[in-house]
C-alpha cells in the first residue's frame, strides 16, 4: 500500500510539473526586438512607457487622428511585438480613429514577465492612462484584441468602461484550448484561466466577433461560442486565411463591415 501511495504520488508531481512545464512554454512567446515603427508606416506617434497598477513599465504607442475621434486600444496577440503589427494600426489609423497599442510584460521593451493577471493589468495601465488625457474622448474607448488578445480584452470589458468590443480569433478558454492540444493531460491542473467564455455574458456593450473557418490553431467554433453566449447587440463577422493572415486589411468587404459596425455606434 505504501508503494502505490508513494507511485501515484510520483507521478502526479510528475504530471503537475508537465502541465506547468508546458503553460510556462507553451502561452506567451514574447519578441525583444521592435521590428519596425509606425514611423515606417508614415504615421507619426507617441512613444510611451506606462506603470501598471503593480508598479511594471510597458511600453506603448499611441497614433493620434483628432481629439474627437475615437480611440481604439489594440492588444496583439501572443507571439512577437506590438512592432509586428504595424500594417493593422495603419489600418486602424486610416479609418480615422486615434489607435493605443502596448506591449504586454516581457514583450518588446516592457519590463517584467508576463503572467495572466499581469497582461490583465497591462490592458488597465493602457485604458487608464487615456482616461487622464484630456486630448481623448472618455466615453468613446473601443476595446480591440485579436487572439490572445481577445481574453485580454474581454477581461477589461469587465473591469472599464469602454464603448465597443471587438474580438478576433480568440478562444474561450486556456482549458478548452489544453484539451485541443494536449488532450491526455488533465487541464484541472493548469494555473492560467483565460477563461473568457464565463466573463463574455456580463458584456452589455455592442460586440463584433471576427473569425475565419479556416483558422488552424484556434478553432472558428470557439470564435462562434463567444458569439453565441454573449448578450445582444452583437455581431458575427467571417473572415478569411489562416489565423495570422490578416485578412481583414486586405479584404475590401471586410473593411466596409468592420467599418460599418463602428458607425452603427457612432463610434467612426
């Protein structure tokens, strides 16, 4: 009896481990180097370090358009660096909105290491900061995040006031991602959450979910989950290619959606 005790102990230190293992290794795949400037892009910015409500630095951009435009906060996803997203802030951009993206912890040349609860204060820090602007509009913040992203995003939906969401490829949770990838693994173990599909019913303000059906690492039904338990006004928005293709600047038809669920808002 001693024996079992001391094996199933074994091995369930043994799983443990593997499943932090494979979190730590596995989530966030954060890029130190900014590979280009909105600069590049002809738009001129503000290069910004913001504090976080425990104390971290992240560095962030922030393009402007007009005092009375809207302002979109933009959290990427999680591999590489807010320099890698150039092409969607002039995207953004040239719509006329005023468009803030950081870097989260750990990321490009934010300080610290990046935990859940940590980006979740990052997209704060970022919120926040506009809110003490006086060349920003308060009431029309608008909440954009495209994959991992998207969890983050819909976390501040929760904790801010903001004007609209928007979410592209994100999933609904970390645990029903863990069992699409490592189905032999109990996922009861895992410490990060990103549990969006529990926070994504509390969300009263106008949604826009977008996904493509040919996305291969999150899967186009978990885009439909969010979709489907969230309350109304909402919106659903198919687009296509692969999950980083960025279909959604290049395509003329998914631009006049995107575009007309702002003006729906009068948000553009």
């Amino acid at each position: 009896m001693t024996t079992l005790i001391v094996t199933f102990f074994v091995l369930f230190i043994g799983i443990f481990s593997l499943v932090r293992y494979l979190e730590h290794t596995g989530v966030f795949f954060p890029g130190k180097y900014l590979n280009s400037t909105p600069s590049q892009a002809k738009m001129s910015y503000e290069d910004l370090y913001l504090t976080t409500a425990d104390g971290v630095k992240i560095n962030a951009w922030l393009i402007k358009s007009d005092p009375k435009a809207s302002t979109i906060i933009f959290a990427h996803g999680n591999a590489g660096t807010m320099g890698d997203r150039v092409m969607r802030l002039r995207f953004l951009h040239d719509l006329g909105l005023n468009v803030l993206i950081f870097d989260y912890r750990g990321y490009g040349r934010s300080q610290g290491n990046s935990t859940e609860k940590g980006v979740y204060l990052d997209a704060q820090a970022a919120y926040d900061y506009l809110q003490n602007r006086s060349d920003i509009d308060h009431d029309r913040i608008i909440a954009y995040g495209a994959s991992l992203g998207g969890v983050v995003m819909i976390d501040l939906a929760t904790q801010r006031r903001v004007a609209a969401l928007i979410v592209e490829s994100s999933l609904t949770s970390a645990k029903d991602m863990a069992q699409r990838i490592y189905p032999f693994l109990p996922s009861f173990l895992m410490s990060i959450r990103f549990d969006s599909i529990s926070k994504i019913y509390k969300i009263i303000i106008p949604k826009l979910f977008m996904h493509s059906p040919q996305d291969h690492i999150v899967p186009f039904g978990m885009g439909r989950k969010l979709y489907e338990m969230a309350v109304d006004p909402k919106e659903f928005l198919v687009i296509h290619g692969g999950h980083n293709d960025g279909a959604l600047i290049s395509d003329p038809q998914l631009k006049e959606s995107f575009r007309n669920f702002l003006q729906k808002y009068s948000l553009l």
